[in-house]
C-alpha cells in the first residue's frame, strides 16, 4: 500500500499536518487481537482499528498539545494530558491504564483506610498472559510518529500514558468486536451507519434504536469491519469523536481496497 500525501487537519487553521496512514500497522492490530480472541480478523478490520485507535490518539495529543501552547510549550507534559481530558470528556478512553499510571492517581482516586491511613495499591505481580498494560511499549513508534505528524515532542512519562491508553484502548476494542461476533450483532448499542466524507451525518440514536437488536453478516470466526464499527460505538460513546472515528475507518478502509 503506497503512503498517501498528509492532509490538513479539521480542527482548527494553526494545527499540524496528520496521516491519512495510521502509525498503527495492521501487524500490531492482529498481534493485539490475538491477546483477546482466537478468532480471524479481516484485513479491512484490521485497517479499521487501526485507523480507529488512530483518531483517538490524535484528537488526545491534539488536546495536549493545545494545552501545553497556553504555556508556550512544545513538549508535553502528562499535565497536559490531565487537561485535555478535563477539557473534553470523549477523551476519557482507555481507563485500565488509569489504575497503573500515577499520572491518574488526581483521577482514580486515593484509598483511605478506616483511621485515615493511605492504604497502598497492590503490587503487580507479572502475569504470563499478554496484557494491554505488558504490551503497552508496542505502541510506542506509532505514538512518537503522531507526536511528530503534530509538531511537539513528549517527556518519557507522556509517551508511556500514550502508548498505554492505545494499548488499552485497542484491547478493549479486540474485546468488543470478538463480542459483536459471538452474539450476532450489537445487543444494547444500536446500529452502526458510517458515512463518508462530503454525505449527510445520521441523525443521533433514539432511545428505541438503542433497545434495537441487529444482526450481522458473515460467519462466527472472522471479525469484519463492520464488526469494527460496531465495537467503536460501544468504546466511543455518542460525540464528534465517535463520528469521525467511524468516517475515517470507512475511508481507510476503502483506499486499502483501492490501493490493493
């Protein structure tokens, strides 16, 4: 697949450039996926993800970097990231890592004991199984890749929360859409209609199609795209987020098909 030419970002004139390539490979996608689900995951699908978790860190290290330019910085800081999400609630995303990083502690909360006594948190013991949190440094050239494609650097400890938001996030995703395969459809989160870029957006989910039970299409053992787009609903709740990470999925989706 040849790399297509960066395009301008939509959020505002004095941002940086971003990829219509995601950083995150399909390779990483499936090694990911295979840490939750033995099942087979399309090449669409896997492009879908990886596009997906390719919004969200986008639109994060933007709110970042946003940030860190109220202090006339270009590195940022896990501060930064602490405001980004302050400041638009659809960024709170990959909460697994909230507990393992102390860059949350503010967040997740301090464990009091019943004379006022800080109760430590548990030590974690390695578990031979693969987890987000283990595989979390996989995600870190794509991240830095990101950084760069924004025009900011960040300290090691910002890295690290970055790598292990889309490594949780990307888990939970696996998860999901091993889910929306298992039981034929979305169950509580409605339909999933995508759109591409230049169409009419849908209108929001009522409260009915919420309760609606669709099936899907294809076989019990392949994750598909749409099975992608139906598990980004359940991560993504209702928000620009959301749309466009379903936009950009499809037309990822799509130059792959055109380019293969």
């Amino acid at each position: 697949m040849t790399t297509q030419p960066a395009r301008p970002e939509r959020s505002g004139p004095q941002t940086a450039l971003i990829m219509d390539v995601s950083p995150f490979k399909p390779s990483l996608v499936k090694a990911v996926f295979r840490d939750v689900t033995s099942m087979h995951v399309s090449r669409s699908a896997a492009w879908a993800a990886a596009s997906v978790t390719r919004t969200v860190l986008t639109e994060i290290i933007d709110g970042a970097r946003r940030a860190a330019a109220g202090e006339a910085r270009k590195k940022l800081i896990p501060g930064d990231l602490l405001t980004a999400i302050d400041r638009n609630v659809e960024l709170e995303v990959g909460h697994k890592w909230y507990d393992h990083s102390p860059t949350f502690q503010d967040m997740t909360g301090v464990l009091y004991d019943a004379e006022g006594v800080i109760v430590p948190s548990r030590k974690r013991s390695r578990s031979r199984k693969p987890s987000a949190v283990v595989g979390a440094h996989r995600f870190e050239a794509g991240v830095k890749e990101l950084l760069r494609s924004q025009g900011v650097t960040a300290v090691p400890a910002m890295v690290r929360d970055l790598d292990g938001i889309a490594s949780v996030f990307l888990t939970d995703l696996a998860r999901d859409a091993a889910m929306v395969v298992r039981e034929g459809g979305v169950k509580r989160f409605g339909t999933v209609t995508p759109v591409m870029s230049g169409q009419p957006a849908p209108p929001p989910f009522l409260k009915d199609s919420l309760r609606a039970l669709p099936t899907r299409r294809g076989d019990g053992r392949t994750i598909c795209r749409d099975d992608i787009l139906a598990a980004t609903t359940m991560q993504l709740f209702g928000g620009n987020l959301r749309q466009r990470a379903l936009i950009e999925a499809c037309e990822a989706t799509t130059r792959d098909t055109s380019a293969g």
